[in-house]
C-alpha cells in the first residue's frame, strides 16, 4: 500500500485516487498553531478538492516511503502556481500516514 500511495503522488493524485484508501473516519492535519483537524472522508476530500481549486500542480517528486509499524512518511516537492496570482510556488512537505487494516485513519503533514 505504501508504494501504491507514493505512486499516485508522484502522479499528483492526491484527490480520488488516493482517497480510495482513506478510513470513513480518517483524520486529516495540517501544521498551524493549533494544528487544523479535518474529520471524516467527506470533509477530506473537501479540503482536497479546495486545495486544487487553489493551486494548479505542476510537477510532484516523492522520495521511497518510510515505514515504521503502523506509520508511512512520503517526503514530498511539489511545484504548483497558485491560481488566485498565477505565482509559482515550490516547497517540500513530509506527509505520514497513519495504516489500519490497509486504511488510512489518519495524515498529517509537515512543511
């Protein structure tokens, strides 16, 4: 699972594809003070799809996962152009995954 999923991020596809993954009550974090908590596939692919309405995605590089027990970490560059200014924009994040009988119950990222 964890190859399949950096695959399909290799690919940008951060949306359905790898949502098929996801546990009905995932949970999804993003970095902040406090950290932003999404509950819920429904809610999560919301975010999702919200952060493709934001952001046009150009080119996405993935590093092999880590695996420790039930955690993947994917270390991500991701190129993109923000579509509100057409401003390219390029960072690096650590997405990790948390796995339970081949789901997804929890992300969290790091950037």
């Amino acid at each position: 699972m964890a190859r399949e999923a950096t695959n399909l991020l290799r690919q940008g596809k951060f949306g359905d594809e790898l949502a098929r993954y996801y546990s009905d009550d995932i949970v999804s974090i993003e970095p902040g003070d406090p950290p932003t908590e999404t509950c819920g596939r429904a809610a999560v692919a919301a975010k999702v799809q919200a952060w493709f309405d934001e952001y046009e995605v150009h080119n996405v590089t993935a590093m092999e996962p880590l695996i420790h027990g039930d955690r993947i970490v994917i270390v991500l560059d991701i190129n993109m152009t923000a579509r509100a200014d057409w401003q390219a924009v390029s960072f690096q994040e650590a997405a990790m995954y948390q796995v339970r009988d081949g789901q997804i119950i929890e992300e969290r990222f790091f950037f």
